[in-house]
C-alpha cells in the first residue's frame, strides 16, 4: 500500500514512495497513479478457502523498504533491529482492489488475491502468524509493506488473507501478530520460540502433562509478556505484573542468532486453559501484548 504524495510534494516524492501508505490511510487520495479513489473488494465471489498460507523462508537483510525513522504525515515512525521475538496484539484491516498491481514498500508487486501485509515496524520483507483473536482463526502471512498509517491500527492484510480470517465483511479485527524468522540454516521461530509451520506454538510436540511440563522434556506452558534486547525494560515491565498479578512471573534470558533477548513470562500453568484465563486476565488489566508459548523451566 505505497503513500500517496501529493503531486505538488516533489521534494518528498522519492521518500514517499520507498514508505509507503496503506488502505486505512487518510480518504484524500491526493495522487493520480491508482485507477480507483476508494478501495474495494473485488467483485464476484472470491473463494479464499483453497488458498495456502505465505512459506517462510530465509531472506538476506535489504535496505529497500527499511530506512529508520521515517515520517508519514508528519509522524515519525521506526523499524525495529530485529523482528526475533516480536508479538503484539491490536487492530487489522485489509486493502485490496485500489491498491493492487502497484508497488508494495519493498519493490515488489502487491496481489490482493496473495498472503500478504503491510506493517508499520516490523523489518520487510519478513513473516508473521496473525491470529483473529474472535474467531480462532490464523494465517501466515508475508509482510512486504508499510503501513497502516490510520489511527491505532496494528497491520494491514491482503483481501485474500482477511477473507481466510473472516473479518473482510467487518472492515476490522482484533489479532494477534506473531513474527516467524528463518535463519540461514533454515530453522524457524515464531516470536523467538523454535517453530514448525502447522503446529501450535502451545503444544509443538506432545500433550500438557498435569504437572505443567511437557512430556518427557522440562518445557511447560508460559504467558509471554515481552521480549527485550536489554535488561532494563524486562525488569520494569516485571515490576509492573508483580504489582498485579498473584501467579509467579520471571524474566528469562535467551541467545539467539540475533543477541540475547530477555523474555518477560508468567507461569508455568498446569494447563493451556488456566493459561488462557490468566492471558484474558492480564488483557484486561491492560497487558494486551502477549502470546502463549511451551518454554523451559
């Protein structure tokens, strides 16, 4: 969803153009490059059913699509070092038809009809499971584009992706974006923890066990609050649970390929139920920005 300069904007036209905008961006369509004013569905009925999720793979770091900052309309946003670890919770909506056959932030051709999304930090191009928190639903999508640049609104995905997670007629759902990496090697993580497409990050390899663990290793269930490249931010946000919550909370220090990351858990749980109750728990008290995930004690 490229930004749409103002044609009489010439001094920004090349940085607009490597930003990009967004579906859910301002209505004043300033730029006569798109052949429709409003977006759109497509017509007819598109079936989405049949249609299989973005494969991750390794990509070497581009510079295309990732300067840090950037401004949009006068705010400035930021590109994170790293999209290991990166979970959050908030708003999606979708672009489609008035957006489609034009460049996306990093180059490439946006397909309406494709897995894909438009993200305002996350680094591109990369991937990420997005959860429709409503519904159950997830999807795996390829992030190739900045944006959306409307309100509080967390990612942008294609129709065919929205129209997969059931909210294209809505406008809007409330998600969760995971982030999945893939390093040279070839293996895969979803928000820093070893992943296989198809599998549920909960439960990668066998059932809960009563005591919390899973079987036959020392992994049990946690509620992942944030991950930190430094120590700093996962002791304050410790501080802040401690202050709220009865269940016992830590902070784990992990090497990754990427640095270490220092990850801000509540548990371990007995079971995904207990997890989720405290997960709706810790939303309501105003930690919306969480996942459930196996780690190890």
């Amino acid at each position: 969803m490229n930004f749409n300069p103002s044609l009489s904007w010439i001094l920004v036209v090349t940085t607009a153009l490597v930003l990009g905008g967004c579906a859910s961006s301002p209505e004043t369509d300033h730029s006569s490059r798109y052949t429709i004013s409003q977006d759109r569905a497509p017509a007819g009925q598109f079936d989405a059913s049949g249609l299989s999720d973005a494969k991750p793979i390794y990509e070497a770091p581009r510079r295309a699509g990732n300067k840090s900052p950037y401004t949009v309309w006068g705010k400035q946003y930021q590109v994170i070092p790293s999209n290991e670890g990166y979970v959050a919770r908030g708003t999606a909506s979708w672009y489609g038809e008035k957006f489609h056959g034009h460049k996306t932030s990093n180059g490439e051709t946006f397909n309406m009809y494709e897995m894909s999304a438009a993200h305002k930090s996350l680094r591109i191009p990369g991937y990420a499971r997005v959860t429709n928190l409503d519904n159950g639903r997830s999807v795996v999508v390829r992030v190739n584009d900045r944006g959306p640049f409307h309100g509080d609104r967390l990612i942008d995905l294609s129709y065919a992706a929205a129209k997969k997670l059931g909210y294209q007629s809505r406008g809007t759902a409330r998600v969760e974006v995971a982030a999945i990496t893939v390093r040279a090697d070839g293996s895969m993580f979803l928000a820093g923890q070893p992943f296989a497409p198809g599998a549920s990050v909960s439960r990668p390899e066998s059932s809960v066990a009563a005591t919390g663990q899973m079987a036959g290793d020392n992994r049990a269930l946690y509620v992942q609050l944030g991950s930190f490249s430094s120590r700093d931010p996962a002791d304050k946000l410790l501080n802040r649970l401690s202050a709220v919550m009865e269940n016992p909370v830590r902070v784990r220090a992990i090497d990754t390929a990427a640095g270490r990351f220092h990850r801000v858990q509540v548990g371990p749980f007995v079971n995904e139920d207990s997890a989720r109750r405290t997960q709706n728990l810790l939303e309501a008290r105003g930690f919306s920005q969480s996942i459930l995930l196996t780690d190890s004690n």
